[in-house]
C-alpha cells in the first residue's frame, strides 16, 4: 500500500510538469495566433492608408494630364493660340508652386489633413468654375478658375509626402514614397485616356470631373487615415524660419542639386507630353481622341511602373539610391539625345521617350525619399513643399517653353533637353552623395 503511494507520488510531479508545459504550449499558441492576427489586421490597415494616400497625388495629376488631350480643342472652340492654350496648364502649375510652401507651413504648425481636404474643396470647386467658363466660352474665366484650382492644388500631394513621413519610418516610408510617386505617374497614363473618353460625351467635360475625385479623395482622408498627434506644441514663426535656414545650412548643396533635378525631370515629362499631343494630331498620323490618349500613355507606363518598384526596392540604401538616380539621368539623356536624329519614326520616338520616362522612374523616388528624409516631424511640410514648388514649376514652363522653341525646329527642342539632362547628371553625381544609409 505504502509502495502504491509512494509510485503515485513519484509520478505526480511529473503530471504536473506535463500539465503546466501543455498550458503553457496551449498559451504560447493562442499568443501566437493573436499576434498573427493582430499583424495581419495593421497590414490591412496599412493597405487602406496607402489606398487613401495615393488617391491624393492621383487627384492631384489629373488637374493638368487629363486636359493636354483637349488642348487643341480648346484653341479651336475659344478662338485662341496654342501659346494661349498651353496657359491653363501655366497658370494652374504656377500658382500651385507659389502657394505651395505657404501650405507646407500651415501643415507644419496646424495638421496635414487640416490643409489638404479644404485644399480638395477648394480644387473640386475651381472644377466647376472652369467648366462653366469652358461652356460660357470665356478664356479669361477660364484662366482665373484654373490659377483658383492651383490654390487648391497646392495643399495636396506635397502635403501627403510630409504625411507619409509622419506615419511610416525606414523601410515602409520608402515604399510609401514610392507609391506616391507610381500614383503620381498612375495618374499620367490614366488622365490622357480619361481625358480623351470624357471628350468624347463634350470637349469640357474633364472639368466637371474634377469634384467627382476630390470628393472620393477627401472621403479616404478622413475615414482611412489616422494622422499622428503633435507631440509639441507649433514653433513661432521666427524660430521656425531659422531651422529651415540651418537646415539648408547644412544641406543645402545637395538639397538644391536634389530640387533643380525634380524640377527638370517634370519639366522635360510635361514638355515632350506637350510635344507628342500635338504632333500625333499633325499629318502624316492624324491620331486623335482616346487613340491619342492610350498613345500619350505609353512612356508615362514606363515611368509608373519603374517608379515604383524602385520605391520599394530602395529601402532607404543610400548606395544604391545614387545609382538609380545616375542610371535614371543617363537612360534620360542618352534616349533624348538618340531623339535629336530618330524623330520621324513613330515607334522609334515613343520607344525612346519611354526610355527617358524609365529613367525619370529611377529618378524621383530616390529623391523624395532622400528629401523626405533630411528632416524632422515639425519642419517636414515646408522642405517637401519647397521640392514639390519646384517641380510644379517645372511642369508649368515645359510646355510653353516646348511650344516656343517647336517654332524654331524638333531639334532644337531634343537639343535643349539632352543638354538639360547631361548637365543635371553631372550636378546630381557630383554633388548628391548619400549616406550609406539615408535617416
């Protein structure tokens, strides 16, 4: 008996242990399985932020891309030069990169989503303005509308980039970038199809569209974003003033080799869109309507798609970061130097401009992530800002300044912008050398 006992008390610890260790795999699984799910649902989450950030660069390049298909029909309905036309995508851009760095303070010392949804508002509303001019006939509306709508434009992408510096850190901040930037480009092959389908219910309906997107973007904004909160309260603006300066004090070479190349890179993307709508309504080609837009598309997909694997690639290497940016100014350089000569085919002319948009898709998430990255929360707004000033400056003088010097000659144009590349490359390998690793 006392045997008996004695056995089943040598065993009863063992149980014990057996016991616990079972709980405890039972726990350590039912943790696992929470933690899982909880991982999986801040994916999700992080799914819908970056939904509702893209929504904000794409809304944004459908102000300007989806009108360069009607352009020639504008200067026909309102009796204008094409100078003239090429003023509504001007006047938009400037007052944009104008009002710009004015935003980036108020999302500073305020909230970001503070300045962009009335900025939408704002954007949705000139819509109406300017399809009402359209419809009225009258350029000079049109014009005050537009300038109205860059107001408006002026809180939006350059705001989410700040945003998306605020949410996200290393790795998934690039690729935010990243995806803003494909958003961005997304919004280029999109527009001149979207554009060229709206046409064909009334020339003017793009106008009328505008609202449409600002109302789906301010909808994401504010159901699917949850901005972080300030954690201190908004600098005066004196101080506020002398970081900015110590900060281009001590960056300031390779900050304004980063800006004058953002600024290039658009300037040459809307100058040669500019340049093939109207030459693919020109003879021998007579391409016009929604063929013209799924042609205006084509080097604009290059660009997309490049732009964002690079931004997720990239994961803030600041090696590779510089040689994406010089093979991105190369590949430009080199396909709109071949252009000088191979302009007459067509296949030959988009298959090079599509070279060149690859090369910008190398370029600008490099960059943006580079600037994003250069400073802290609290002046964050202002320098991505001043980046994207300039770079919608950019995309207002390519343009008019194509269609000024298309009066001299086609080479003249792919001269200008071969140099303009070359000398942006040597600017950007000389100057912009990364850390190994970017902040």
């Amino acid at each position: 008996m006392a045997s008996s006992q004695s056995k089943d008390q040598s065993r009863s610890p063992n149980k014990l242990r057996v016991t616990f260790s079972s709980d405890m795999a039972d726990r350590s699984r039912s943790g696992t399985g929470e933690e899982a799910k909880e991982k999986r649902t801040a994916g999700k989450g992080k799914v819908w932020e970056y939904i509702a950030l893209a929504t904000v660069p794409l809304v944004l390049v459908l102000g300007n891309s989806m009108i360069v298909p009607i352009l020639p029909t504008l200067v026909r309905e309102l009796k204008i030069t094409s100078f003239q036309s090429s003023l509504v995508i001007t006047l938009f851009s400037v007052t944009a990169g104008l009002i710009i760095p004015i935003a980036g303070y108020l999302s500073d010392r305020f909230s970001r989503k503070a300045v962009m949804i009335p900025a939408l508002i704002i954007y949705g509303g000139a819509g109406v303005l300017s399809g009402m001019a359209a419809i009225w006939h009258s350029y000079w509306m049109l014009l005050a509308s537009r300038a109205l709508q860059g107001i408006g434009a002026a809180g939006t992408t350059p705001i989410a980039m700040a945003l998306v510096g605020d949410l996200y850190k290393d790795a998934e901040e690039s690729k935010a970038l990243g995806l803003i930037e494909a958003s961005n480009g997304s919004g280029k092959v999109i527009s001149p199809i979207l554009g060229s389908l709206l046409a064909l219910i009334v020339w003017y309906a793009a106008f009328f569209a505008f609202p449409v997107f600002c109302v789906l973007a301010i909808a994401a904004i504010v159901f699917l974003i949850k901005e972080p909160k300030r954690e201190a309260e908004p600098t005066p603006l004196k101080e506020y003033i002398g970081k900015i300066g110590r900060i281009f004090k001590k960056d300031g070479r390779w900050l304004v080799v980063s800006f004058w190349a953002g600024a290039a890179a658009m300037f040459i993307l809307f100058g040669v869109l500019f340049f093939l709508s109207n030459m693919l309504e020109d003879k021998p080609y007579n391409i016009n309507g929604v063929r013209k837009g799924f042609v205006l598309a084509i080097p604009l997909f290059g660009m997309v798609t490049t732009a964002y694997i690079t931004g997720s690639v990239i994961r803030k290497n600041g090696v590779l970061i510089r040689w994406l940016m010089n093979i991105g100014l190369f590949l430009m350089a080199a396909a709109l130097c071949a252009a000088i000569w191979l302009n007459q085919n067509l296949y030959v002319f988009i298959g090079l401009l599509t070279v060149s948009s690859i090369g910008t898709g190398l370029l600008l998430p490099c960059l943006t992530t580079m600037i994003t990255g250069v400073v802290e929360k609290a002046e964050r707004g202002m320098i991505t800002s001043l980046y994207s000033s300039l770079r919608f400056l950019g995309v207002a003088f390519g343009p008019p300044l194509f269609g000024w010097m298309l009066e001299k000659s086609q080479r003249t144009v792919f001269i200008t912008v071969t140099c303009l590349s070359f000398l942006t490359l040597v600017l950007v390998f000389f100057l912009v050398k990364p850390a190994k690793q970017v902040k």
